[in-house]
C-alpha cells in the first residue's frame, strides 16, 4: 500500500524528522487560507500516487496567497498521468542548498534491508550512476546501529552539524521501516538548508501482508472496484487494457495464459488467479467480475491439483442458469475429476480444451470474430 | 540421489490440524513421504491419519530424528513457528504459507542462515523428490521419476509443465518452489549448484517470471554449467508496475524485464520456450533424446 506524500510526511515527522510546514487544501481558497498561515513563499503539490508530477505540472510555486489560490485551481480536479488530483499539499517553499537522496527498502536478492543513499539527489534514483550510490546493507537482527550511521554519513561525505544530523536520522528512517512494516521510506530529495536536513519528499509504501498489525496507518485504496472485488473473494484480480476475459488458477499460470493470448495476437483485459483450492460460490463470482467487465470472450484456463474441475464446470453452469452470458466461454479443463467436469462441460452445450494454447487460440479467433 | 531430500528424510507437519495441513498431510502420506509427526499446539497426544500428532517441536524431535518440516500455519503465526523448528534443529523448512509479512520472512531467513537450515518459501508449493519424498501440496499424480530436474518460482505452472514432461515421457528428479514472495530463502543459483552436482539430474527446466533479478543472476551461473538447462519465463504480456498475484511477478523500473532475462538466459546457453507446451520437446532435443 502506498501513502500519499502527506501521510508519509506526517510519518516521518512523528518520528522526529523535520520536513517543511505544510497544510492540506481540497479548494483553491482552502490553498490560499494554507498560504497565508504559512506566511511565505509556498510549493502546491498536487496528492496523487505517482512520481514525476513535476513534469506532469503537478507541482506550482506561489509567492503570494491569491497566486496560491490560482495555483491550486489550476492542479485541482486535473489529471496527471491518468490520476485525478483531489487535493494538493502547500508547503513553505524552502532553500535548498544541496540535494540527496536517502531510502531504506528490502533488497530480494540479499535477503536484508539495505540503506541507499547518494549525494546526487532530487532525480531518479535509477538514473544516478552506480558509483554515486551507497549501499549499506543491515543485518535485521542488529538492527541500525550508531557506527553504520556513522559509516554512511563519512561516505556520503558529510562534516559537521549536518554529519550530526545525518547520524541521528538514519536510525530513526530505519525504525518507521521496522516498526510499520515498511517495503519502502524514500526521502528524495533529502534537502540542505542551513545547517538542516529536511525531507522535502516522502515516498513510503507499506507492506500489503503487515497491514493486520499496523491499525495505527491510514488505508489508502489505489485498485478498481472490479479489483476490490476480487480482493473481497480472496482472488487477484488486475485490469488491463485488452478484451479477452481470463480466469486461471495460480500466478504463474495466470500469467502464461496472458502471454499466450498475447502470442497468437489478441489482448487480455484482465489478470484473475482464482488460486488453488477455489471452491465452486467463489469461482462463481469470479465469473460475475468478468462478465461485469463486458469483455468479448470469456478465457478459463484450470490446472487442477487442490481446484476441482467437477467444481469450476458446476460454477460455470450456475451462473449459466441464473443469467444469460452474453458472450463465447472457451475453457480449458484438465486435472483432478477432470473426467466428470468435461462431462458436466458437454451436457451444458461447452467445449473443454486439453491444451492451455489452443484454447487461448480459439479466444483469440473468437475476440476477432466479434 | 536427488537434491534437498530424499526416500529417507523424516518430515513433521507443523499445522497438521488445520484445514490445509491435515489435507496435504494425507496427500503427503499417500505418495510415500515418512511423516514422523504432526505439531499442534495442545492437542498433543492426538493421531491423525495415523500420524502423532506433538504440542511443540521439541516434542517430536524427542521420538525422532526430524530432518524437515512442513508448515502449514497462519501467516501472522509463521514467523514463531518458523523459529521454533530452526531453534529446535530442523535442517530443512518447507513453509506453505503466503502472506507472511516481508518482514516476518526476512527474519526467518536469517535465522536459518544462522543454524545452518535451508528454508523452501515462504509461499511455495515446495518440493518434490519423485517417487521418493513430498513436502508440499503439488499434485501427486504428476509427479514421476526421471532424470530432470525443476525449479520455479510459481507453483500452477510448474504442474502445467511437470504435466507435460511427464506425459512427453519425462520424469523427474526434484522439483523445487522457490516461492512467489520478495524474500524467500533459496535463489534459482542455490539450487542449480545443487542440480549440478546431483548425479542423477542430467538436465534442468527453470521456470521463472518477470521481476527482480533472479534469472539474470542464475544465467551467470548456467554459463558454467555442465548440464543442459531449458527455460520458460511467464510475464511476457504484464504491463510495467501491476502487480500479478504475487510480489515476485512486478516489473520495477526497467529491472526484471521478459526480454532482459530471455536475453541473459540465452546468451548463457540455455533454450528459453516460447510457450509452456514447449518445454519437453526442447528438453528432449538439448538431451539428446
């Protein structure tokens, strides 16, 4: 789950680290009253769930509360890479001496948190050349201790009060990480101003599986209805642009039916895992989603080793006799009691495939048909 | 010979009476694996299936030599219970569960690094030495012996493709789930350096997916490799930053890309198959068959 950058600031501020004075506005005067609080030359930053807003006109600066109010009328209700901005953050616009760029995440391959950090803020991190960039990684049962901050602040070459200020922040970084279940705490850019570190940006994303222990955050919702949906039934359900409905069980496999579709020319417009061991109500309302998609041709594809085949045809049915599908079903049907899902199958006027590729080829010369 | 267990391994199931865990016990037992106990705290004393079942670990490792373990055990409890078998000396960890908070997982898997224990998942299928020893919940029909053996980060495409050797006429001699999750205990290169030096696997199928950098590490390592390696990379057609169904299958900024890891896979000498039907014909061709 992401957070928005005023909620991963107000995160970082609780734990004692600085960032600018800032006010949320949902109107324009709401900015200008923001504004003039503030006192001073401000940045509205429009609230949305992507980065480069910058680029996007996302981000305005004002010098007075009326040009605040413009300001924020001009971001308000807009869209910025096919995000609609509901609020914006006005902030004091701060002097900024220098750039960094400072983040703590888990890095897979290590298997550990690992400290990123680099003098070359203020960009994309992946652009940064990699003998820029410091790697610190922690051992998780030592948590941060004083001498690794001291070791990342020498690297990054830091001196003097701002070396003091680095060492007392990169352990407090490394406990929002622990303490909230954090993947990532991205602070980029991290900004000298004076003799301060302050995080004129917050990038935090929270672990999905951690949420259970983590009331104190705030819920952000970032998925399509059809997408909550699913999520409600236990099923992975992704939008995508294309229109041949897929419904398969298990990620990988979920995935490879997309890849197929894709192969022989036709376009997805969904990626459903029904999961393994998907009872006969659920996969039923897996069906609903799809069809409430209104796609051309409606692609199953089940493997069943815990899922049933004699489960998934049942399901099949009961939606079939409790309202009319509207468009080609084509499945692919093979695994446990695969023999008595077939028969089910057939009786009800369906074809079952074998093979998981010349079913996705029919859909595809059906999604063609339409 | 096969690699991480075998005919003679002693496998607990932690979880075993839970929904889940006595279901896949069963499985378990019915393809031959020597299931010495089940642990289930406070019901201590109980037999399932013919199985004792033990309050801790501890229990159970004072009737038997335990050389794995299976959990099946709710994920905001899988760290503990992890912990437990490591502490208690178990070698090999199976764990089932998915959903196990990042977290949670990456400190399971420092322990284990610390006792020394190899750790299968979180959020695999885990593994299957055919027709010797299953931990894990795989289909058992499909599973055969033979000389290839299989690793994968997902489990339903492993059983597409499992099926598919083992209808071509291709048995195996282990399978192994890495896991679907950000941090999981084995790399592809940890158990391809097993395979290598396994006597009885002559020819390795990888089944990756795009998202981090897993593949491209292991093609550096099937550069150096005696055995023919074939491979399928799912993911193809996933658009840039969605997630799909599991965290292991997100691209991140460009890193983790279809044509990258096919690439990388290719350049090291392995068949990349187009599609998962592919699999046994290129296995067939690279091992002479």
């Amino acid at each position: 789950m992401k957070l928005y950058e005023y909620m991963g600031k107000n995160l970082l501020s609780s734990y004692g680290i600085s960032v600018p004075r800032g006010k949320m506005a949902a109107t324009p005067g709401d900015a200008s009253s923001a504004a003039s609080e503030i006192g001073s030359e401000v940045v509205i930053k429009s609230q949305i769930l992507s980065g480069k807003r910058g680029k996007g006109g996302g981000i305005l600066f004002a010098s007075t509360p009326e040009e605040a109010g413009v300001a924020a009328a001009r971001i308000l209700g807009g869209s910025i890479q096919g995000l609609t901005v509901e609020s914006v953050l006005v902030e004091e616009k701060i002097n900024i001496e220098r750039e960094f760029y400072l983040a703590v995440t888990v890095d897979g391959s290590a298997k550990k948190p690992v400290i990123i950090a680099s003098s070359s803020g203020g960009m994309d991190i992946e652009e940064v050349p990699d003998e820029e960039i410091i790697k610190y990684h922690i051992d998780v049962f030592l948590g941060l201790q004083p001498y690794a901050a001291r070791e990342i602040t020498r690297r990054l070459g830091l001196t003097g009060p701002l070396a003091r200020e680095m060492q007392n922040m990169l352990p407090l970084l490394y406990r929002i990480f622990r303490e909230k279940d954090a993947e990532l705490v991205e602070i980029n850019p991290l900004v000298i101003s004076g003799d301060r570190l302050i995080a004129a940006d917050a990038k935090v994303t929270i672990d999905d599986d951690g949420l259970f222990r983590q009331q104190g955050l705030p819920r952000v919702e970032e998925r399509t209805e059809a997408e909550q949906k699913a999520h409600a039934l236990g099923l992975s359900y992704v939008q995508l642009e294309g229109n041949i409905a897929v419904m398969a069980n298990g990620a990988g496999i979920t995935m490879g039916t997309l890849d197929i579709i894709q192969h022989y020319g036709g376009s997805p417009s969904n990626f459903l895992d029904a999961g393994g061991g998907t009872g006969m109500e659920a996969t039923a309302k897996a069906l609903e989603i799809l069809l409430s998609t209104n796609p051309k041709v409606i692609l199953i594809n089940i493997f069943g080793g815990i899922t049933r085949c004699d489960d998934v045809a049942n399901a099949l049915i009961k939606v079939k006799n409790e309202r009319e599908i509207p468009v080609p079903v084509v499945i692919r049907l093979v695994g446990t009691n695969e023999e008595i899902g077939v028969k089910i199958l057939q009786e009800n006027g369906f074809e079952a495939y074998k093979m998981m590729h010349e079913a996705a080829a029919k859909a595809v010369e059906l999604a063609g048909q339409q | 010979m096969a690699i991480i267990i075998d005919q003679n391994t002693n496998v607990i199931v932690q979880g075993a009476t839970g929904n889940q865990g006595r279901f896949h016990m069963r499985q378990m037992l019915a393809y031959g694996t020597k299931i010495v106990g089940g642990i289930s705290p406070g019901k201590g004393g109980l037999e399932v299936d013919g199985v004792k079942i033990y309050d801790t670990v501890f229990a159970a490792m004072e009737d038997h030599r335990v050389d794995a373990s299976c959990l099946f055990i709710p994920a905001p409890l899988a760290k503990d219970a992890a912990f437990e078998a490591i502490e208690a000396g178990v070698k090999v960890l199976v764990i089932i569960t998915e959903h196990i908070p990042l977290h949670d997982e990456m400190e399971i898997i420092r322990l284990a690094r610390l006792k020394g224990a190899t750790v299968i998942g979180p959020n695999t299928f885990g593994v299957v030495s055919s027709g010797k020893c299953k931990i894990g919940i795989p289909p058992n029909q499909f599973f055969v012996p033979g000389p290839v053996g299989v690793v994968a980060r997902s489990g339903t495409l492993t059983y597409e493709i499992v099926g598919n050797l083992t209808v071509g006429g291709i048995g195996q001699s282990t399978v192994v789930g890495l896991g679907g999750d950000r941090v999981v205990g084995l790399s592809f290169v940890d158990v391809l350096q097993r395979f290598e030096k396994d006597q009885e696997t002559k020819a390795v199928v990888l089944v990756g997916e795009i998202g981090g950098n897993q593949e491209e590490e292991a093609s550096l390592f099937i550069k150096k490799m005696t055995k023919p390696v074939v491979a399928y990379i799912a993911g193809k057609s996933a658009p840039p930053g969605k997630r799909m169904g599991h965290a292991g299958a997100i691209i991140e900024r460009g890193r983790g890309t279809f044509e990258g890891k096919v690439t990388a896979l290719k350049e090291a000498g392995a068949a990349v198959a187009t599609l998962p039907f592919e699999v046994p014909a290129l296995i067939k061709d690279r091992m002479g068959l």
